[in-house]
C-alpha cells in the first residue's frame, strides 16, 4: 500500500475536478490531509433515548409513533407533531414543511429522528430534527460510532465529508501513514500509535467520553497534540541550528569601553544585570552566532545591558545595530545611547521610515561607511540598508517583530557572509510555556531584580463618574511637589481620533487645573517638539503630562509618582503594565488610577482586577494569556506564527517538557524523520527555516 500522503483525494469515489477543487480550498489534497482534517465535535447518535428520559439541551436521537400531527397557529404557523415512545410524549416542531412531509407524517406512522431538545409551549420539542419515517418491518441500525462534526466550507456537506473521511480510514494503517515517533519515544511518553488516535478521532466508539473530547483532554487528542508540538520543535530548533552552523565574528571580552561607561553610569549594575551581561559576554567571544532572548520586566534595565553588549562589539572595532519597533522607542535609545557612547567618542547613527532624502541618504552613506552604532526601527531590515562590519544585532522586540522578522536581519551579516550575533529584548515578560514554544530557536536570560530604590505601584480601579475626584487628586499631588502622567487610549486604532481626544482632555485639563503646568504629547507631533516637551517634563518645568500611549516605552522620570490611564479596558494587559512602568521608578509611594468608563464587561472587570492585585509582569503575562489566548498575545495574528491544528498552548501546556525533550532526542537519534514531520504538519510555507 502506498503512503496516503502521495495519495490525491481525487483517487476517492466521487470526488472528480469540483469536488477536488472545493477540497483544495480547505486544504485538503492528499489522503493525509483528510485524516488530519479533525472534527470539531461529536454527535451521539448511537444509542435511541426513551423520550421520558431526555433532558433540555441534550441532543438525541429518539424514536417513537407518531400520535397526531396538526398544523398549529401559534405566533408563527408550524407543523406540530406529537411522538411517543410509551416512556413520554416528545414534539417535532417544523416552521418550514411541505403537504407531502405534513403526509409523511401521519398518526401512527413510526419515525426515528435526531436533534436537539428544548423546552417548548407543548411541554419538549425539537425544532426541525432530521428525520425519517420506518416503514418496513425490519429494525435500522443505530450509529456504530460517534458522528463527527467537520470544519467545512460552503458547498461541502458533513454527509460529505463523511463519506470521504470513511474512504480514507478504510486505508489507514500503519504503513499507509508512517509513525514518524519512534517506538522508544511513543513508550516513554506513553503515546500511542498514530493511526490509532486519528481513527479513534473519526469515529469515536459510543463509550467515547464526549467531555474529554470536548475539552482536548483525550489520550488520541494528547497524541497529536504532542505530534504538533514536537514538530513545532523541531522546525525552531532547525533553524537555530542552520544559524548555529554559520560563522559569527568572535568578539574578545571587552575591557577599556565597559570602565569608562561604568565610570559615567552613576550607578552599579543589579546582580542579574551582571550575571546576565555575563552570559552574553560569553557568548559573544565564541565564533558561532549568538541567539539570545534577555526577558526582564520593565524598567528591569535590559537597555544597559545591551549596551555593555554593543561595547564589546564596539571594542573589537565592529559595527553594532539596535532596532526598536517603534519610532519613539528608537528615539528614546538613539537618546540614551548618544548620551552614553559620545563621551567613549563613539558615533551613533539613525535611521527610521519617516527619514527621507538627503538626511536618509546621508544615513546610509554613514551606516555603509562603517558608523559603530546605528539605531533604528524597522527601516533597519530594508535592502538598501548596508553594513559594513556588522557583528552583534540587538531587538527590543516587545513581541513586535516576528520570526521571520528577526531571520532578516540575520541576512546583514559582515560582508553577507558572517552572521551576526543576536539580541533580543521583551519588555514584557513572556509566560514559560510560550518562551519555550515561540522562543525556541533562542538562549533565554532573564534580568529578574530591578534596579534598587523601586516602590511598588499602588493600582485603583475607578469609574469615570468619578472624575472631578481624580483632577483632585492630581492637584494635590502636584502641589506636593510630584508629577503626574494623564494617558489617553487608543480610539478605534484611529491615531488621528486618539490625539483630538488627547487634545480635549489636555484643554480640560488646563482649564481645570488652572496654575499647574500642563504639557502634550502624542504621536502626531514632530520629534523635536516631542522631545522638546519630555524634556521640560523632565525637568521638572511640567508638572502634568497629558500623552497617549507613546509614553508606554522609553520614559523614565523618576519623580513622576502619579499615573491616570483613561479607558484602561481599551488596552491589553501587557501594554497597561508598561504604562504603569512609569511609575514607581522613584522613592515616593506611587500610584496608577485606572479610570474606566462603565459599565465594564466581565472579562474587562478580571482583567483590570489583575492589574490591581499584581505588579509582577510574569503574573499579568501568565493571566493575560489566560484570558487572551496566546495568538493575541504574541500578535501572532499578523506573523501566522503559532497556529495549531490540535495543540493548544494553553491547554497543552504540560506537555512542553517532554514535546522539548524528545525534539532533541529526534534531532540526535532518527534526524530522518524530521523532515517528514515538517511536511505533515507544516506544510503550507510555515516552516521558519525556509524564509
Ligand atoms: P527596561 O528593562 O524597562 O528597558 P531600562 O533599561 O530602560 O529598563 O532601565 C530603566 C531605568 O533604570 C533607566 O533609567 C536606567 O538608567 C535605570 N537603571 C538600569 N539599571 C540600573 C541599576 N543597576 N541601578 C539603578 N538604575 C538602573
Ligand atoms: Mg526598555
């Protein structure tokens, strides 16, 4: 028997060029990929449930006689047909019917038929159950298995693709679908074999447990799952590989440069800086590319550790380049490194989108010339950007960059053919499960102190009605002598609506607090007049900064002590917790007010409650996913990164150790059956190693 893999669906009866062609679109081509097309859900149509029996909700098949059937007027004209089984009475309400179906219905006539019951004027009814008359005298048999219920497209019936997932069954066998996990593996992780799950998952015998089904919990589904997942491995840990086998530039430690920042630092790093700046170090002095995720909570001070990094490629006279993803982040690094690296009398260079004839020009002329840092956003990633000597590629990624993303910049090697070492920064951190799924191709750091002097954020949840309150407070503590942050959220992902609306509250604002110094900000302002107003906010010269959420990165005023975030239920929880991030950077007791606009949603009322219970960003990223599901949270939505067919990451969670350890096993022992994996599993150009 062939393998169903080379198998096309059109070698199934009754499947010709449309029907392949419909197939085709939900992707499905070969036998393969009908065994791996799962249902969503089962129906139970095995056994028949006496009538007196049946529960509202449950959806049943029932048999009985017919002992009347009229047309009834009620608020809409039905069919209403009264079924019984000497258990109880059921009735059949059809909205729509024919005069031959009202015939085929007549009293005495035998019927069996399946749906779902709810609770009618009539006592039980079913609305329109499929149905059929039992003439003959000769018992129909019920459902061997359960039904399944496909994911499907228009013009595709279940009947369907039933038939065909029946066709394709009857030529499941363990040669026909290769076991690509190998026994040893299948034992230890107490798996079992492939062909077994995907036919218990088509046809689930009737003493299936319909809620471990329902909730992915059932041994085929951990299967498969662990199947997914392990080839999601392995894809990761390929190309981390295939980067590994290239050559990076091996960077000496560093010595002259890290001293003399020290020395204008003003300030000793954490134990976790050091020990994390040390693992870098490291891994920058060896000639293979470093890859390495440093995960810390914001205002951790992930920044100076990149730049010891970037000093030891800058001692060993290499070019260095730093990537934000958004411009006012870049700004705010381009800022701190100039500062840091002008007195070392090194250069630093920019470069965004919005820079545009001669000044890009220049720019580039500058970065191929062999400027040692360059900052920048994403415009970094572009063709014509050339580097001349570009040894070390730092990412404050805040899950804005994707996979693929992160591949291109590894193309901007020295001279093309050297790659070069690799930094990534997550402001936020990342759950363990999901760092070890979406972070697998990295060496993970974590900067788990913050800097000392921190005071926790002191979180209120308040309803906007009380508002004249809030301005109150922000008067008082003004007058105290701190500052304070009023942030507006986003309107309807309208930047252009989010400023107008930053410009009312600024204008209330003043009216309101008439004698306190009030400052804009928002991102349709130009830089320099952005600047020009953090600057004076710094300075202590603005007492109340009203800004949108450009301020989420990069600000740092350590006297700032008091934050209002407008319509919080607007934003993510990662993105609250970097604007809290603000605050608390000083000694004074600081506070953030969650101002929402009632009434909240359920979900709305847990998320802002986890914001008020919690701090620790590790915590937030644990319930955001929680609440959110991963694929928002990584906004994988855009990179395609993390989609599943039968893994949930979340729900899966507990299998990660093992879907890690018998990836490395594979990778050493049956390397021959990586790549099969990958075609099963990740067939439609999802596979990060080929970009
Ligand atoms: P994040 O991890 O959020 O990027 P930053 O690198 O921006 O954090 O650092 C936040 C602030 O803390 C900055 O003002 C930085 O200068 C300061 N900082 C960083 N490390 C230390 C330290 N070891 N001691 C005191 N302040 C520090
Ligand atoms: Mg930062």
């Amino acid at each position: 028997m062939s393998e169903l893999a080379a198998i096309s669906v059109t070698a199934l009866k009754g499947v010709g060029a449309a029907l392949a062609e419909k197939l085709a679109k939900v992707g499905l081509e070969t036998l393969q990929d009908l065994l791996f097309h799962l249902p969503l859900r089962y129906q139970d149509r095995t056994r028949i449930v006496p009538i007196g029996a049946l529960r509202p909700g449950q959806d049943a098949v029932v048999e009985g006689i017919v002992a009347g059937a009229d047309v009834v007027m009620g608020r809409r004209r039905s069919l209403l047909v009264r079924l019984q089984d000497g258990s109880g009475t059921l009735s059949l309400r059809f909205y729509h019917f024919s005069q031959a179906q009202k015939e085929g219905l007549k009293r005495g006539t035998q019927v069996r038929c399946y749906g779902e019951v709810r609770p009618g004027s009539s006592g039980l009814e079913i609305y329109h159950p499929e149905y059929r008359a039992l003439s003959g005298s000769e018992p129909i048999a019920v459902e061997q298995t359960l039904t399944p219920i496909y994911p499907t497209t228009e013009g595709l019936t279940q009947q369907r693709l039933r038939q065909l997932s029946e066709q394709a069954l009857a030529r499941l066998g363990p040669h026909s679908l290769p076991d690509w996990l190998p026994s040893e593996l299948a034992r230890d992780y107490q798996l079992s074999p492939l062909d077994q799950a995907i036919r218990y998952l088509h046809r689930p015998p009737p003493d299936a447990d319909l809620e471990e089904l329902a909730e992915g919990r059932h041994w085929a589904q951990h299967r498969l799952a662990f199947e997914e997942l392990l080839t999601h491995q392995l894809s990761l840990q390929r190309l981390r590989e295939s980067v590994r086998a290239q050559q990076a530039p091996q960077l000496p430690i560093a010595t002259r440069l890290p001293q003399q920042f020290l020395q204008g630092l003003g300030f000793q790093p954490t134990g976790a800086q050091q020990r994390v700046g040390a693992e870098i170090a490291y891994d920058l002095s060896q000639d293979e590319p470093m890859l390495r995720l440093i995960q810390g909570d914001v205002g951790a001070g992930k920044t100076v550790v990149a730049a010891f990094a970037a000093l030891q490629a800058l001692e060993a006279g290499y070019q260095v380049a730093l990537m934000a993803p958004t411009e006012i982040l870049a700004e705010q690094h381009f800022i701190n490194f100039s500062k840091w690296l002008a007195p070392l009398g090194i250069e630093v260079a920019w470069l965004a989108g919005k820079l545009k004839g001669k000044a890009r020009a220049t720019a580039l002329e500058q970065i191929a010339g062999g400027t040692p840092m360059v900052v920048g956003t994403h415009a970094l990633f572009q063709d014509e950007v050339q580097f001349k000597r570009l040894a070390l590629v730092i990412i404050d990624e805040q899950h804005r960059f994707g996979v693929q993303q992160r591949l291109a910049l590894r193309q901007k090697g020295v001279g093309g053919r050297m790659c070069p070492h690799q930094l990534i920064m997550t402001a936020t951190p990342i759950p363990r499960t999901l760092a070890m799924s979406a972070y697998a191709d990295l060496d993970t750091s974590i900067l788990d102190e913050l800097p000392p002097g921190r005071t926790p954020v002191n979180t209120l949840v308040i309803a906007d009605s009380r508002r004249l309150e809030v301005v109150e407070r922000v008067r008082s503590a003004c007058n105290e002598g701190r500052q304070a942050y009023w942030v507006c959220t986003l309107i309807e992902e309208s930047e252009e609506l989010t400023c107008q609306a930053a410009e009312t509250t600024f204008e209330d604002l003043v009216a309101a607090l008439g004698g306190l110094h009030v400052g804009l900000i928002h991102g349709r302002m130009k830089p320099a007049e952005k600047a020009a107003v953090m600057d004076r906010f710094k300075q202590g010269q603005l007492q109340l900064l009203v800004a949108t959420t450009v301020i989420e990165v990069g600000v740092d005023v350590p006297n700032a002590s008091l934050m209002i975030i407008e319509n919080p239920e607007r934003l993510g929880l990662a993105q609250l917790h970097q604007l809290r991030g603000r605050v608390g950077r000083g000694s004074a007791a600081s506070h953030c007010l969650l101002l929402y606009h009632p009434p909240l949603s359920q979900l709305g009322r847990e998320r802002l409650g986890i914001m008020r219970e919690t701090c620790d960003g590790f915590v937030i990223a644990e319930k955001d996913l929680e609440l959110r599901g991963p694929g928002e949270m990584l906004g994988t939505r855009q990179t395609g990164l993390l989609q599943f067919k039968v893994a949930d990451l979340m729900r899966d969670a507990d299998l990660l150790p093992a879907v890690r350890d018998a990836a490395q096993a594979l990778l050493a022992h049956w390397p021959q059956h990586v790549s099969p994996l990958l075609e099963r599993w990740l067939r439609h150009g999802q596979q990060y190693g080929q970009v």
